[in-house]
C-alpha cells in the first residue's frame, strides 16, 4: 500500500483549528506546531467554503497550496503558519480543504489559504 510519510514532507507549519462562532467571537483550538507539510506559494481560483464570509460560494484567489497527511485534516476558517522564521513567515485562513483517502494512492489533506 502507497502512504504518504512525514519524511515525504520537507516544510513545517502551524495549524491553528477553528472551534466555531461563540457569543463574543470566533472560539480557536489550541495551535499544533510543527506539523509536516509541503507548501506552494501558487496562485489558484477555489470556492470560498467558509460559511460566514462575504465571498462565501464565490471563486476567489488562494496564493498557498499546502499538503499534509490525513491525521491533520483542518477545516475552512481554520489559520495556518507557513515558512516560519523566513521572510516569507505569514498566516492566512484556510478557503477551501480536501481529504484524499483512496486505496493504492497516497492519502492526504489539501489546503488552500487565502
């Protein structure tokens, strides 16, 4: 069976889940450090799956592709930290998110950050 391992992924980010909308705001997971990635900075047009955003259905620009492995899956809404400590350092929320778990085929988790 093809699996997709954490040597396979040379970046590392931080995952900050979105918990949902409480009385006084957003309610935010605690933040997972360090989780294996490999991240793109690469502009492409995604559906907007966050339900609470103006642009929500709309096509509107991602500028990061991440992948990660399943036990990783993050939902829409949720912040990522890509290219930590470098120049580039920035987070962004999640737009849109796939899970990918078919047989004979590396499982993962696509994210697409605004």
């Amino acid at each position: 069976m093809v699996r997709l391992r954490k040597k396979h992924l040379p970046h590392r980010v931080t995952v900050t889940p979105f918990g949902g909308d409480g009385a006084e705001g957003d309610i935010w997971g605690a933040a997972r450090a360090d989780r294996p990635a490999y991240v793109e900075q690469k502009t492409r047009l995604r559906v907007d799956r966050r339900s609470t955003s103006p642009t929500s259905g709309q096509e509107i620009t991602s500028t990061t592709f991440v992948v990660m492995l399943p036990n990783d899956d993050t939902a829409p809404r949720s912040r990522v930290t890509v290219w930590a400590g470098t120049p580039r350092e920035r987070t962004a929320e999640v737009i849109d998110s796939a899970f990918f778990d078919y047989r004979g085929t590396p499982s993962h988790v696509e994210l697409y950050l605004e």
